[in-house]
C-alpha cells in the first residue's frame, strides 16, 4: 500500500474539522485517493454493486415494512395490499424480491473472482473469511425474508428447512421448538422472522464496514495476483475507479430493471401466490434459485444427518481456504492446472443449482452426489495436491513490468528467498 | 500514446463528465419520488376518502353521527325554532363572528366535524347554554349552529366539504 | 471493446442461463403433459395491453358464472373503474356494486346491519367459510381466482386451455369417477364441472359467446385482476429502461475518456 499521498485541508473549515473528527481525511484517503492497482477488470467491480445492491434492499424493506403485517391472517394480503394499492407499491415490492435475487447473483460473482485470483491467501485472509460471514448472514436473512409473504413455498421452505434443527442429535427437538416459538412454523415464528429479517441487514452492513476495513489494510489482489510494488502499479480510487464501478452498476442494473419491469415474477415460484396452508403440501417443494445449489447437496445423502452436515459443511470449508490453498502464486491467470479444476468447479456448482430443483432421485440423484464429491474435493483434496505440485506459467515482474520473471518457483516452505511475487508490498 | 486533441481539450472532456453527472443525479432524484409517494395515502384509503350518509331516517330535532376520515361527523336536522334562533343570534357579538347562512347549505341541515377546535375532544350534543354542544373537556360551549360561544375553543366548528346528491343522501367529503 | 465484453457478457450470459433453465421448466403431470394453447394475448410482450373490451367482457364471465363459488377477495369495484383496467364508468360501477348486500357493523340491539355495496367494498365472498366452500362443492375447494394466473406455470395459457378442455374426448380406458375429464388438469381429472357452454351467458355488448370467447374474455379479466399495475409496469419499464441505456452509452463514454491515459 502506498502512503506517499496525505490528505492535507485545504480551507479553514477542512482544517477545524479535521483536528476533531477526520471525516473528510477518512473520506479522501479511503474512497478518493486510495490507491488502487491500474489494472482491475470488471469481476473487481461486484463490491460496490454489492454495496448498492445491500442499500437497496434496505431502503425498500424499511419502505415495505411501513405496509406489510407480520401476522399469518394478514400479511398475504398485506402483500396484496402492497402490490394493488399502495403509490407504487409494486414497484418496491418488485424491486425487493428481484433485489434479493441480484444480491445473490452478484455476490456468486464476487466469490467466485476471489476464488480465481487467489484473492483469499495471505495477507486477505481475515477479508474472505468476513466475506463468508456475509454470505452466510445473507443466506439467513433471505432465507426469512422469503418466509414473509406467507405464500405455500413460504410456508412449507420454512417448514422443511427448520426441521432440519431437529436432526441434531440430544438437543435437537427442544432447540427446534424454541426457534419455532410453538411445535409447527406458525405465526410466533412469521413474527420473529420478520423482526430478525429487519435486523440482520444492518449487521450485515456492519460487517462489511469490517470487510471494506480490512481490504484497505492489506491494499486491493489484481488480476495478476502479484502485490503492488509502487506507486506506478496504482492510480487514484476517484475518479477512475468511482466511474467504472458505476458504469458496471449501470449495466447491471439494467438487467435488474428487466427483472422487475418486464418478467418480475419468473426467478420466483408460482405456489408462492397461493396463500400458505399447513393442511396442503404442494407437489415440489423448492427454494429461491439461490438456494438451490445447497439444497441439491442436502438431498444427496441418503442419512438426514448427514445431508444437514454436508449443506452447512459446503460453506464451513470456505472459512478454511487460505489454509487448503496455500500455493504462493495468487492468480489462476499463471495456474494452469488450477484454472481447469476452477472451470470443472463453476460447471458443477452451476449444476448443483439445477439439480435442486429436481426430484433427487435417478440420473439427478446421482449427477448430485457426483456434483458434492467434486465440491469438496476441490477444496480438501485438489487445492493442497495443487498448492504442492503445481508449477506456474510465466508471470511478469509486476503490474507495471510486462517482462517475464524467470527466477524458479518455490514450491511452499523452501527458503531460498522470496519470489518477487510474495513481496508483501509497503 | 495519449491523444492529445481530446485530452488538451478541457471544455470538450468537461462537457462529457458534465452531462453524465447531470444524468446520473437526475436519475437518482427520480428514484427518490416513488419511495415518497408511497407514504401517501394508498389507494384503498382514498376509496375511504368521501363517504354517503342516508338522512331519510332522521326526525326533526334529531341528529345522526357518523365517521369520516376517522372523525365524527353531527349532521343535525333542525327544528323552526332553532333555525330562527341561529339566525337571530348573527348579530350577536360572537367570538368567531359567523353568518348562519354561511355555514349551511340547506337551512334544516347542519353538518359541522365534532371535534373541538380547542384541544379536539368530542362535544356533547343537545348541551351547554346555547341550545346547541357542549365539550366537557374545558368547557366550550357551541351555539346550534356550531359557533363557539363560550369558552377556550378559538374558532367555530368545522365544517366539512359535502354536498347533497339528492334530498336524502349526503356525500362528505 | 473490451470493456463491454467481460461485464456484459458475465452478466447476460448468467441472465440467459437462468431464463432458459426457467423457461424450460413445465410441470408435468404424471400422465398427461398437454402443452398450453397459446391463442396470443394483447398483454403480452414488453408493450402489451390489456383489451378493454374484452375485460370487460370477462368481468360479466366472472360475476355471472364463476362468482357463485369462486370468490375474487383481493378485488374491489373501485379496481373496476380505475385505469388499467376493464375501465367501467364510476356510475356502472356503483351500480354493479349496488345489487350486492354486506354486513356492517350492529345496530342498538345487537343484530346485523345490512347494506348494500359500494365501490370501496370487495368483492362478494360465495361462501363463509373455505370448510363450507368445500362442502358445497363435493369436498374441493374452488380456489380464490384474483391471482390465479400467477399461480400457476404459464397461467393464462393454462387456462385459457383448461376452460376449453372440457371439450376434449375421454380416452375410454380411464376411469375417473365423479370428476370431470380434463387433459390440461395435472392428473387429468378435474372436481369442478365443466363451467362454460356455448351461450351460457349474453354479452352485453352482443358478441357471440362462444365457450373460445368466453375462456378467452375470462381469462383476460383475470390476468388483470391478477396484476392490476401491469401496463403502469412496462410503460415504466420502457422509460427507465430507456434512461439507463442513454445513461451507459454516457457512461461508457467517460469511463474511455478517463481510462485513455492508463497503461
């Protein structure tokens, strides 16, 4: 990270302010001088879509809980409500539900860049873990938020999904019902889900302060996976990096705005519009495509236990990336056999998604299991093989130096001195 | 490599950055509007908005009450008597000076909003010393014409918008 | 150029996938799989509207067939009469809503009193309750039809074809009871009798009511009630839409120009 630059008030009130609380330093030195590597690509772009995509969804749920009824003879139809009567209600409430979904998509994105580039390893660590703690706050909170309209998917997603708890050997019952505030999902249970829905957004919005926090310590990964030497390997934050991220946002949001404007119900599940009834199970019970990927891994054992472990285990084996990756050389751009198990991982996790949608049984029953063995094996197995065999293509010196390095590769643990492209840049 | 017409050329590159910005803040004004307007009333209170009220039913002397956005209506048939006394007491020296004629459209009918001007309490009908409400809150005392007479009330009570749609139905509102 | 492709490609290939995965997902029936007619709508595609006309006519469908046990509860007469939609005048509306009765509120001793509706009123219920609904009606429900076609895959196709359906001949090897035959219904057996007949109602505005026009009429009106907003929608669409692409083009432009001098 580059410290040449300060931050220095330009006028009498700058200077006042900055002597008591340094809002205008904070803000220069974090979001308009903050050196930043020349050369990021688009994938770079997704935090602050993500950004965007988290205060939207906050600005219009605070909007909609002004009209919805967190109470099971009611909110259906305050969502009806909404939809039907309130100034612009479908609006929000489209660009609510369709805004979960870009969240998701989005956030798949920005992972799946921090997988390729290596974005995880040290020094990033504690950045990917907060990352992981993200997702897995916004998996809770959409999953409850998806419970609110108290539509048949809603209600029986709850439903199967908190039965899960019970599997939990000894304390599983009881811990059940105390998530459940009764012995079935009911309206105790729509009303804390909604209060919980309202809250985690803002611990959400915490951690990634923490993230943003973190990520400015150690300086932005790059497309080449090699640390920033100099200030010639960095540009300014504003004004080039503030305007590509909002033409990608712009991109992005017309997308969205397709979603919400011309097809603003097809990333949703009909039954969701009939009103929930405990005494009908409907025909396919499915969850929102985001989810769908983990709950192909929870259907593909046979053992409840077992498929609950794995579903949570397929997230729990992120926190430990930097620990199963442990290869010096950052990028999959100079990783040539990384890349191909990369791309085999993106194709399995795409079919995973499809495949929880089907009925887990015959040829998906088996692509599924075929689907979780090769997840985690990517990480358990392949990644430490790779980190200890694999020998890289041929990398520049530096963001800035096209020329090739040609000093051999350490392969973990040797001490004969650091490549340039471990250099921990100052 | 750079070019140097376009990058020497200020009020070119200006414009560009200029008319983007003015776009982009624009937009993100207009987003602004929805998320106002829904604090508004929705659709199904402004169906609430204006109500019909049946006045067939009610005798001379008698008074009907009903809600209308959330506050009571007095719709009060007078009898002669009361109408000559509404009439006679213009010229009296009232608080809020107010011309019977003025505050009704038909004669034998008088709508007023029952709350009080004062601190909006509901007065109590067929009370007080004018023939007309009385609000036992602080004591205002109101005429049969809805004028305050006596009492902390400023001002007259309200009368609300409303119309005949015909000789048995009001519309309030 | 290349600018524009990673970042569009990303993310309309991912749109593209998800759409298509979505769009070939039809929920077979065990047996009988029938693909939906697709008689063409005036609603859909980006700048659809709805056919006054036409809802119009499906709204005397609805009250005048399916209403005796299919309640629409999320509709109101004022829906009527708003723009959007069939587009009644407020004094037909008020009208229509005038021959309905509902109980509000109690008088001195305590009994119902009852009125007659208004534009501000929902929809008459038929039943009192989903218990007696079911009762009436040989222990099936008939379901609340105000968002029926968004209840179901490709629902105004579905039924637009299940109304028809009835016309279809059973296989005779099938045997279904008391229910009616239907090859659109998953499973192929319908509780509900078959609804429309030619004739079975005369159209105000003196168009044959044939059993296509009144599935198709029907259908229209329910695709409303469904959505009442839709046109607002896409015409919103169209001019946000619009903004954000003169928006990218612009933005496009500046993210170039600033770029220009980096290497």
């Amino acid at each position: 990270m580059n410290h040449d630059y300060q931050y220095t008030p330009k006028n009498g009130f700058s200077k006042w302010l900055d002597k008591r609380l340094p809002l205008m330093r904070f803000a220069d030195e974090n979001l308009l001088s903050f050196p930043t590597p020349k050369n990021l690509n688009y994938f770079y772009t997704f935090g602050f879509i993500l950004t965007m995509c988290l205060v939207t969804q906050i600005i219009t749920g605070i909007v909609l809980a002004m009209h919805y009824v967190p109470n099971t003879s009611l909110a259906f139809d305050s969502i009806e409500h909404i939809m039907r009567d309130v100034n612009y209600g479908w609006l929000i409430r489209y660009t609510h539900s369709n805004g979960a979904s870009m969240f998701f998509l989005a956030v798949f994105i920005h992972m799946f860049r921090g997988l390729y580039y290596g974005s995880y390893k040290e020094p990033r660590e504690i950045i990917w873990i907060l990352g992981v703690v993200i997702f897995l706050l916004m998996i809770i909170t959409g999953f409850m938020g998806y419970v609110l309209p108290w539509g048949q998917m809603s209600f029986w997603g709850a439903t199967v999904i908190t039965n899960l708890v019970a599997t939990i050997p000894v304390v599983g019952e009881p811990v059940l019902t105390l998530l459940l505030g009764g012995y079935s999902v009911d309206n105790p249970t729509l009303n804390r889900f909604f209060s919980l829905h309202y809250l985690l957004p803002f611990v959400i919005f915490g951690v990634v302060i923490l993230h943003i926090w973190a990520l400015h310590v150690t300086g932005n990964n790059n497309p080449t996976g090699i640390e920033v030497k100099d200030s010639k390997d960095t540009i300014s934050f504003h004004p080039y990096y503030t305007v590509k991220d909002l033409f990608a946002y712009v991109v992005f949001l017309i997308m969205f705005c397709y979603f919400i404007f011309y097809n603003p119900n097809i990333l949703g599940h009909p039954d969701n519009y009939i009103e929930a009834d405990p005494m009908l199970t409907p025909a396919h019970i499915v969850p929102e495509w985001y989810l769908l990927p983990f709950y192909a891994i929870l259907r593909a054992v046979p053992d409840k236990l077992m498929g609950v472990l794995l579903m949570f285990g397929s997230i729990i084996v992120l926190f430990f990336l930097p620990w199963l990756d442990t290869m010096k050389v950052k990028s999959a751009r100079y990783r040539p056999l990384y890349k191909i198990f990369f791309l085999l991982f993106v194709i399995f996790c795409l079919l995973l998604g499809y495949l929880g949608a089907k009925p887990p049984e015959g040829i998906y029953l088996f692509l599924s299991r075929v689907s979780t063995i090769y997840y985690f094996a990517f990480f358990l197995v392949i990644m430490p093989i790779l980190s200890r065999i694999e020998k890289p293509s041929p990398m520049p010196i530096g963001i800035s130096n096209p020329a090739i390095n040609n000093e051999v590769f350490d392969s973990g643990g040797g001490t004969t001195g650091t490549p340039s492209y471990a250099m921990d840049s100052k | 490599m750079t070019d140097t017409n376009d990058n020497n050329d200020p009020s070119r590159r200006d414009f560009l950055y200029i008319t983007t910005a003015v776009f982009g803040a624009t937009g993100a004004a207009s987003v602004a509007w929805p998320l106002i307007d829904q604090l508004n009333p929705s659709a199904s209170v402004s169906a609430l908005s204006s109500i019909e009220a049946d006045i067939s039913s009610i005798p001379e002397g008698g008074s009907l009450k009903v809600a209308w956005r959330g506050k009571p209506i007095f719709i009060r048939r007078r009898t002669k008597e009361e109408i000559e006394m509404a009439e006679k007491e213009d010229s009296v020296d009232l608080p809020h000076p107010e011309k019977d004629l003025d505050r009704v459209k038909n004669k034998e009918w008088l709508v007023v909003v029952g709350v009080c001007t004062h601190l909006g309490c509901i007065p109590i009908a067929d009370s007080g010393d004018f023939g007309g409400w009385f609000c036992p809150c602080h004591g205002s005392h109101y005429d049969i014409s809805g004028r305050i007479r006596k009492g902390p009330a400023p001002t007259n009570l309200e009368i609300p918008p409303y119309e005949f749609v015909n000789e048995n139905i009001i519309k309030i509102g | 150029m290349n600018i524009f492709k990673n970042i569009i490609k990303n993310n309309f290939f991912i749109l593209f996938v998800i759409i298509s995965v979505f769009n070939t997902d039809v929920d077979a029936a065990e047996g009988i799989a029938l693909k939906n007619l697709k008689p063409g709508f005036s609603f859909e595609g980006p700048f659809g509207k709805f056919d006054k006309d036409s809802l119009k006519r499906g709204y005397q469908v609805y009250s005048e067939v399916c209403s005796s046990c299919h309640g629409m509860k999320q509709l109101s007469f004022r829906n009527l009469s708003q723009p959007g939609g069939p587009e009644f005048s407020v004094e037909k509306v008020k009208a229509l809503a005038s021959g309905y009765s509902i109980v509000d509120g109690t008088d001195e001793y305590g009994d119902p009193i009852e009125r007659s509706m208004l534009l501000s009123d929902y929809f008459p219920k038929p039943f009192g309750s989903k218990d007696e609904a079911k009762a009436a009606n040989n222990g099936a429900y008939p379901p609340d039809l105000s968002l029926i076609v968004k209840a179901r895959v490709d629902g105004y196709n579905y039924l637009y074809s299940l109304l028809k359906g009835y016309e279809e001949e059973m296989p005779d090897d099938l045997d279904i009871g008391d229910l009616s035959y239907n090859p659109w219904y998953p499973g192929g057996a319908i509780a509900m009798y078959q609804p429309l007949y030619d004739e079975s109602i005369e159209y105000e505005d003196g168009t044959p009511a044939t059993i296509d026009q009144m599935s198709y009429d029907v259908t229209n009106f329910l695709a409303w009630a469904a959505e009442p907003t839709m046109e607002e929608r896409k015409r919103l669409g169209f001019v946000v839409i619009g903004f954000l692409v003169v928006f990218l083009i612009l933005m496009y432009l500046s993210v170039n120009r600033l770029f220009r001098d980096v290497h």
